[in-house]
C-alpha cells in the first residue's frame, strides 16, 4: 500500500516537474523573440513606425477616395461628417492660433507688413464692392499719371470714418508702445553720450552691488 502511494507521489512531482519544463522553455522561447524583435526593431531608422503608419494612412486615405469617387461624394466633406462638433471646434481653434502666430521680429519689412494686415483686418473692407468696382472701372481702377482723376469715384463716408477712426486709435496707443524712457532731470549724470550712458546702465545692472560700497565710499570721501 505504502508502495502504491510512494509511486502515486513520485508520479506527480515528475508531471510537475514537466510541467515546470515547459514553462521555462517557453519563458525561454518568448524571451528570444523579444530579444530578435528588439534587435530587429534598433536596428530600423528612427522614424520607422512614423513613416509605416504614414504608409497605412495614404493607403486607407486611397481606398476612402476611390470609394467616394465611385459613389460621386466629395472625400472632404464626408470626412468632415465623421467629425465630432467638439473635435471639429478644436482643429479650428489650432488652425486659427497657428495662422495667427507671432513669430517675433525678423525684419523691419515683415513687421510692417504684419502691422499692415492686422489694421486691415481691422478695417474690414469690402472686398465684394471692391472687386465690382474693379471690373467696372478696368484700367482705371489703377490710374497713372496720364488717366488720374478721370474718375469721379469717392470714398464711401462710412469707410473714411471707419479709417479717421482707426488712425486716432493708433495715435493714442502709440505712447504706449514705446520702449524709450522718459528723461529724468534729477538723475544723476554719469554719460557723456547715449551710447556710454547704455554701457554704464549695463555695467551698473551686472556689477552694481558689487560697487554700491565703493561708490558710497567715494561721495563720503572716506574711500582708502
């Protein structure tokens, strides 16, 4: 009997022993796959992955075309349906602020053509009148120096106020605008132009803590 239970025992520490076997050997299996799929994947360009889903993307995006032609649907606009209101909202808000970005000052010619569009804008001016009134006139609508004033075409009255107006708000705002200080007839004197007065405002901003003592010294007369 003893015998039996003996064998019995055996026989299931051996079927859990292979059990664990074959585990480790598939711990072991997967561990290589990863290994050769990693090595694989460092050994890709960086932008791998980007350009394969790129790929898949075009693909889809030909596939979604074909069957837009075949049904005669403009592809924009039934991609435009498929587009959440709130998702929608927010490509358009991303569209605006890159349109609108400030990218600083590059050149004095940029910011006036920047400065140019905002009053522009603005100004809203009517572009349909506008253009009716260039096909009207022709060549004229362009005068030179032989056909000027051969027109007897006048500014809308409300445009000139719109312009009179827009012109006495940048009058006001300009003071604002500007960076220079204004002159201070109790300051101390230490310059003798405008270039030495900048560099001593520069040496006072890096190293004037370290002189307030030494300059303090000086106008008491008790500096060694």
């Amino acid at each position: 009997m003893s015998t039996n239970n003996e064998v019995s025992m055996r026989s299931k520490h051996l079927e859990k022993l292979r059990e664990l076997h074959l585990k480790v050997n598939e711990a072991r299996k997967s561990n290589h796959l990863e290994v050769v799929e990693e090595d694989r994947r460092s050994k890709l360009p960086s932008n791998w992955e980007t350009r394969q889903r790129r790929l898949q993307w075009e693909e889809e995006d030909e596939v979604f075309k074909i069957e837009c032609a075949k049904k005669n649907i403009d592809p924009d606009r039934e991609r435009a349906l498929d587009v959440s209101a709130d998702i929608a909202d927010r490509l358009e808000a991303r569209r605006r602020k890159k349109k609108n970005t400030d990218e600083g000052f590059s050149t004095y010619a940029d910011a006036s053509h920047r400065k140019y569009l905002k009053m522009t804008k603005q100004l809203k001016p009517d572009l349909a009148a506008y253009q009716k009134e260039k096909e009207k006139l022709g060549e004229l609508a362009f005068p030179t120096a032989d056909t000027i004033g051969l027109t007897d075409r006048k500014d809308p009255p409300e445009a000139v106020e719109r312009l009179a107006k827009q012109i006495i708000e940048q009058g006001a705002k300009r003071p604002a605008y500007s960076r220079r200080r204004p002159f201070d007839a109790d300051a101390d004197i230490d310059y003798i132009n405008e270039r030495n007065k900048r560099y001593n405002e520069l040496l006072e901003r890096h190293y004037g803590k370290y002189t307030a003592e030494i300059k303090q010294n000086l106008e008491r007369g008790t500096a060694i």
